[in-house]
C-alpha cells in the first residue's frame, strides 16, 4: 500500500428497536393517491470514520442509538401528513382533530396522532432525508462527541418492507462532519 491509499472504518448500528410504524399516503402526480396505510419501517444507520477508533477515539454506540430512538419514537404509531402538498387542503383549526381533504378526499383525525412533516409527498426517500437531519440535529446536541472531526459519512437507511427502502447519505471533505 501507498500514502496515498485512502481507508476508512464503517460502523453498523441495526437493532430491533430502531423502528417506528406509521401511516400515510403517498400522492401521485395526477393527484391520485394511494389508499391510507402503514409500515413498520426499520432504520439502520452507518458512520462511516476516517480514523481507526482506538482506545483514545473510543466511541459509544449508544449515543447514536439514543439519538436514533429519540427521533423514531416521535413518529412512532402516527399518522404522517405532508404538509406541502399541493393537493392537501387544511380544513379545521380544532387542535383536538386535523381535518384535511387530500386529493379530494375529507379525513379527520385526532390531531395528537398526526405528524405533519414539511415535504411534498410521504415517501421512504423523503422520510430517509428528514428522518437524518432531526438524528443529526439530535446528535449535534450531545457536545460530549469530541470524535466528529473523524466522520467522513454518515448513511442512514429506512426499510418500509423487507427488501424495500431508501438510503440517504452526507459525505464531509477531509473527514470533517458539521
């Protein structure tokens, strides 16, 4: 091998735990839709480093697993609403209920079991990408990781069913994780 060969470290953190089961409908582009149903989705996640983790860059998997439960328990057992959809319409202020019409059809829910996420579409993709950026923001919290600047990657992948998912990754310049 050369100095110039690049290595890196790729942890795997997949536990029965980091899940959340949630409803939705996706809305096609005639604006039909699909008929309001569930998925267990299972996450998984990879943190990809740029340094081997010896004893003096020590890291807990468990802040990445509390981080990642955090986030799936908010959308665990709900129903999740997108809010920019061209085709929902908010019908009803109550804060007891969320009455919407989507793609001309009339819902009303009890508003503590909507989640109303800011996309145009519930989509695995989208709920990949949004599901990252409130784990991130989560773990961006804890200052107590002194090892970020070892992040090169961080992969995080949603599984609607066995076999079908999303993967949304962010890849930092010189290992340096924001």
């Amino acid at each position: 091998m050369t100095g110039h060969d690049t290595r890196s470290w790729t942890i795997h953190i997949r536990k029965d735990y980091l899940k959340f089961s949630a409803a939705h409908m996706t809305v096609f582009p005639d604006g039909g839709k699909e008929a309001l149903h569930g998925h267990n989705y299972q996450v998984e996640l990879e943190v990809e480093l740029t340094e081997p983790p010896t004893l003096a860059r020590l890291l807990s998997y468990d802040v990445f697993k509390q981080a990642l439960r955090a986030v799936c328990q908010d959308w665990d057992e709900k129903v999740l609403i997108a809010s920019d959809n061209p085709w929902l319409e908010k019908l009803s202020s109550d804060e007891s209920e969320y009455e919407f019409r989507l793609c001309g059809k009339r819902y009303v829910l009890p508003a503590d079991e909507v989640v109303a996420l800011a996309v145009d579409n519930i989509t695995v993709e989208n709920l990949t990408r949004l599901l990252f950026d409130r784990f991130w923001e989560t773990l961006g919290d804890n200052r107590a990781i002194a090892w970020r600047e070892w992040v090169a990657a961080v992969r995080l992948r949603i599984d609607e069913s066995r076999g079908q998912g999303a993967t949304y990754s962010v890849r930092w310049g010189a290992g340096r994780a924001a």
